[in-house]
C-alpha cells in the first residue's frame, strides 16, 4: 500500500512569534487534502483558541525524502488566500468549510435554546409533519471559504418566524433553497482588515499573472521586466512590523539601527515562506504515519439530519 505523500502540521506561535505547539497534525494522500485540512484545522485553533495568528507547515514526502512545500505565519483568511494562489493546493481550498462567525454561533444558539428544532422521529417517523429546514449561510471575500451553519427542521411558519428572525439580527436576507425545502439566511461576515489585504493582494497577484500569461514574450520584453518585477515584489514577504496598521501589502525593510530595539517577534515573516532551495533528506518526516485530526465539528441544532457539509 502507498504510503501519504503530504504531511500537515498546524501549531499555535511561542512567545518569540515562532512556530510552538503542534496542535492538529496529518497526514494524507493528495494535496487537495492536505490544503483542506490545513485551512479547517487553521480556522479551528484560530477560533477556539481565540489567536489570530498560527503557523502552518506542509511537507511533501517520498521515498525517504521530504520537501518543505508550504512554510506559512499569519490569519486563516491569509492560509487561504496563498494555499489559492499555489495550483496544487487550489482546489482543496475551495472545496473548504470553515467554522462560522462567533455572531452568528450565538444567535443561533439562542434560537435552539428558545425554540428546539423538531426530532427526527416528527420529520422522518411515520407521523412526519411537514417542515423546512433553517439554515445560515454566511460569506466572505474570496478566496476565504465561507459557512454554512445548520439551525434545524421547524414546522413552516416557525421556521419562517425564525429565519426572518436570524436574517434581522445579521443584517442578511432570506430566500428558498433546494426546491423549498429549506431556508437560507444569506449575510456577510465580518472580515479583518488583514484578511482583506491578503484578499486584495491575491486578485492583485492574479491579475497580474494574467496580464504576463498574454503579452508577446519579444515584443513587450520590456513590460514583462517591469510587471514581472511589480509582481515579485507583491508577492515577498512582509513583517508583523510592517502590516501592524493592516494597510502595508508588500515588505517593508527594517532598519538597522532599529532592528536593535526591536524584539524578534516583531520581526518574524508573516505570509508564505519560501524554503530553501535544497532539503537534506528527511527519512523521520517520510516516516511519519501516524494522522491526528480534530474532534468532529459539533452542530449548533439540537440533532442534525443531514450528513451533507458542502456549501450549495
């Protein structure tokens, strides 16, 4: 049997801004996978753990040998916006749920506290009553995933009562779904003003390489050297120092007179690392079989009586 090709670490920062505790570790077959994973369990330790900031690591491994593929510091909404921008981990950002909003959590605990979604048995039994299905479907920018948070089965008019409920209390709108059977509060989350940055940054970096993909190797030799130099440049890395006002979308040099007085976390690179050209040879990484994966994510109704997570 194959053995996993890409490993997957997702640690919280140590005092000095460095990679500490390994919180979530795994190991899987594809890069889909792997991206899925590190982006789910990122958005997982970045809310329970209320920190805004974790390290993510991905190896690529062989035989006997490891290379280090993703080498990232900085927010979720920054994991995603990178994990999009790198062709073989693309797709599994896009197929990512991540936990919903702390605002749309307790509102919708409190409306299963006040008015428990139905049981099974009144849904699927051999009295089953008819019922839609309320749900909240909160967005975001891409390519930051968005949520979807199950509230429950109600009987039609509660379930109306409480989605247009839900929908005032998030500023969202509401509408049918899946042939009426279902309720969907529809809003946009709230999003940091770093996040919106990588955001900015990403659609930047993709137009750009679009532009390049188009222009006439020779005849516009010219202003590929400039476009390609204004890409490199939106691409390098940036220090917390630099982006501590949420407005800087490319580095910024520290002096060094100053660098003196500034302690190493202020320094350490946020974003995509890029590693080294050559790795020496990782037999203990190839090795690693061992996968540990985060509890199941718990559902905010009562019962939950769908197994489908997917976002349509």
């Amino acid at each position: 049997m194959s053995q996993p090709e890409f490993n997957v670490e997702v640690a919280s920062l140590d005092q000095h801004g460095d990679p500490g505790f390994v919180h979530f570790r795994g190991a899987f077959y594809t890069s889909r996978s792997a991206a899925q994973f590190a982006l789910t369990q990122a958005s997982a330790l970045s809310d329970t753990r209320e920190v805004d900031i974790v390290s993510v690591v991905i190896d690529a491994v062989g035989e006997g040998t490891s290379r280090r593929d993703v080498e990232f510091i900085g927010t979720p909404g920054e994991l995603a916006a990178e994990l999009t921008a790198l062709p073989d981990y693309k797709n599994g950002v896009l197929r990512t749920v991540i936990p919903a909003p702390r605002d749309v959590t307790a509102a919708v605990a409190a409306v299963v506290d006040a008015s428990p979604p139905l049981p099974d048995s009144a849904v699927d039994g051999p009295d089953a009553v008819a019922v839609l299905d309320v749900e909240v479907y909160s967005t975001r920018p891409g390519p930051i995933p968005n949520s979807r948070t199950e509230v429950g089965a109600y009987i039609p008019e509660n379930a109306h009562r409480i989605a247009e409920q839900l929908a005032a209390e998030l500023s969202g709108t509401v509408e049918p779904m899946r042939n009426d059977t279902v309720l969907r509060v529809t809003h946009e989350a709230d999003v940091s003003d770093t996040d919106r940055v990588a955001v900015d940054r990403f659609s930047e970096v993709q137009r750009m390489r679009a532009n390049l993909s188009v222009l006439d190797p020779v005849a516009d030799a010219e202003y590929i050297t400039a476009l390609a130099a204004d890409l490199e440049e939106l691409q390098a890395r940036s220090t917390p120092a630099a982006r501590a006002d949420n407005t800087a979308a490319v580095s910024v040099p520290v002096s060094v007179s100053n660098a003196v007085d500034v302690e190493r976390a202020s320094t350490r690179p946020r974003g995509l690392v890029t590693p080294p050209p050559t790795r020496a040879p990782s037999a203990a990484r190839a090795a690693s079989p061992t996968l540990y994966t985060a509890p199941a994510p718990t559902h905010t109704a009562a019962i939950s009586r769908s197994a489908d997570h997917g976002l349509g």
